[in-house]
C-alpha cells in the first residue's frame, strides 16, 4: 500500500478502528502514531508491504 494510505488504513483496522470512531482526535492521533512505529520495519520509500492473511468460510445447509 502507499506509505501516505498507513495511517487510515490503521485508524480502521479491527477493534482498534471501530474504539478510535468515538475517540477524541487527540486520542485518535495519539494511537494511531504509535501504531505506525510499529510498522516501520514494513516501510520502504513511498510504499507498506508486509505479508498478511485473510480466510474467508461460508457454510450453509446441503439440499435435500
């Protein structure tokens, strides 16, 4: 992702993104920036790349 998208992308990410949506900007900023040290290692130039995995499961019921 570029490097200018990491703080949104951040700001939204799971549980943390949903308790920032009612957190005060201060707060909101303060979290997030530490956030971002976290991912220094993954920042190279303009561009965020880290290795990540998403699953997706669906089940229903088989027909009769």
């Amino acid at each position: 992702m570029p490097k200018a998208g990491l703080a949104d992308y951040l700001a939204r990410l799971g549980p943390v993104g949903r308790a920032l949506e009612t957190a005060d900007e201060t707060t909101r900023r303060r979290v997030v920036d530490a956030a971002r040290l976290t991912c220094e290692p993954y920042v190279h130039g303009d561009t965020v790349s880290f290795t990540a995995a998403c699953w997706f499961v669906e089940a229903g019921t088989a027909p009769d």
